[in-house]
C-alpha cells in the first residue's frame, strides 16, 4: 500500500513534540496506532517500522518522548547512554506525551476512533503504561517491554494499572532475553489474569531482547516474520 510520511511537531502540555507519522496514501478512515520508540530514541529503525505499520492500512505516530534531552538519538552500540536516557525519562510525563499522541490521531478524519499502542524495548513498557492509563486505547502489543512489574521512581509499575485496563493484550518476548526474566513474564502473564484481563503472551524460546530489529545482532529473522503477522492481524481485529 503506497504511504505518505512526514516529520512534524504536536503539541504536549506547553511543549512542541517531534514524531514521525506516516498513512496510506489514499482512502480511510484507518485505525490510529502510536508507535513507541526503543531505548535508543527516534531512529531511522523505528521511523521504517512506523511507516511498515502504515503500508498494512494503518495511521502510525512515532512520538520523540526523548525531545527534551540532547543528543537523543544513540548508536545500537552505545547502550550505556541509551539506559541513561531512559533513566531520564518520567512516567508522568511519558503518559503526558503519550496521550497528546493519542489526541493527535483522534483529532485525523484520517484515524478511526479506536487508538492501538505497540512500542518496543523501552516502548514496549511505555505501549503497555499509556494503554492501562488511558481508556482510550483499544488495544496494546508490546514487544519484549522490560520493567513491566518495576515501579520507576515514585510512580507505580505500569502491571499495578492492570485492573484499570480497557486494551486487549498481545504482548511479546524473548526466551533468552537477558534483560528481562522469564519470571518477570510470568508475573506479567498472571497479574493480567488476575485482573481478570484474557493476554496473549506469545513467548519465542530461542528469542533474544530486541529480535525484532535487523539493525541489531539478536535480530531473529523467522520470529520478527512471524510476531510481525501476528501483531497486524490483532491489531485489525480489535480496531477495526
């Protein structure tokens, strides 16, 4: 499906925020999804991901949640500075971003009511965080999010919001991801459950953090490839 993409700027709070945002060229309404960025900011990984997003019939927005800080886009290979950027970052604020996102799409002809999130690494614990928060959004996919049972800061760990969850619930992981334990995961899968949510948690045993980019070393071709199918047929789904 042909696209148009762009840079441009939205508004959060008093602040201007640069995302990226791409559509189909033609026709719509399509269904909103917010697109959440790794742990090494807005780069050109996420932007194509974004834009794959809107060649399978969707308006995608990638937020920049990292435009206060300088220097905010990190080499795959400089992971140090990628962790301290996210130490940076504060839930109430990324929710803050994140809802001015999900504002954006609504205000689109473009968009259809229903707003999904996915996000990957960092954004995958952010996709899951504004999803519980915000009752707008009908469904969230995030992809090996690390910290999903860690409170960061004073805030609560995004599972706490679990009974405020209105989102149905794909989420993926890696079985051999070092970042993030497959307890973390059960934990994650069974206070869902107990919320009374129905998740799936899709897990690839052989899977490393971060399998879904081929910009990285962990990259996991057939995973990506499928976890990709999957995440677009839940998605249509639940939005529509």
């Amino acid at each position: 499906m042909e696209i148009v993409k762009q840079e441009i700027t939205i508004q959060t709070g008093s602040e201007k925020m640069p995302c990226h945002i791409a559509r189909p060229a033609s026709g719509g309404p399509y269904p909103g999804l917010v697109v959440v960025m790794e742990a090494f900011g807005l780069n050109d990984n996420i932007k194509q991901l974004t834009d794959r997003f809107a060649a399978e019939g969707f308006v995608a927005i990638a937020p920049n949640l990292y435009f206060r800080f300088p220097d905010n886009v990190v080499p795959y290979s400089e992971l140090p500075r990628a962790i301290s950027l996210v130490g940076k970052l504060d839930d109430e604020q990324v929710v803050s971003d994140m809802n001015a996102s999900i504002g954006y799409l609504k205000t689109l002809k473009e968009a259809k009511p229903g707003i999904g999130t996915t996000g990957f690494c960092m954004g995958g614990r952010v996709a899951f965080l504004a999803a519980a928060r915000n009752s707008e959004v009908k469904a969230t996919a995030p992809f090996y999010g690390g910290g999903m049972t860690a409170a960061r800061g004073a805030g609560k760990a995004p599972i706490d919001y679990a009974g405020n969850l209105k989102a149905k619930v794909m989420a993926f992981f890696g079985g051999k991801d070092s970042f993030i334990p497959l307890a973390d995961v059960d934990t994650f899968r069974d206070a869902l459950k107990q919320a009374g949510k129905d998740p799936e948690v899709v897990l690839y045993a052989d899977a490393e953090h971060g399998f879904m980019c081929d910009e990285r070393p962990s990259y996991h071709p057939q995973h990506a490839k499928e976890a990709w199918t999957k995440v677009i047929a839940f998605f249509k789904q639940q939005l529509g």
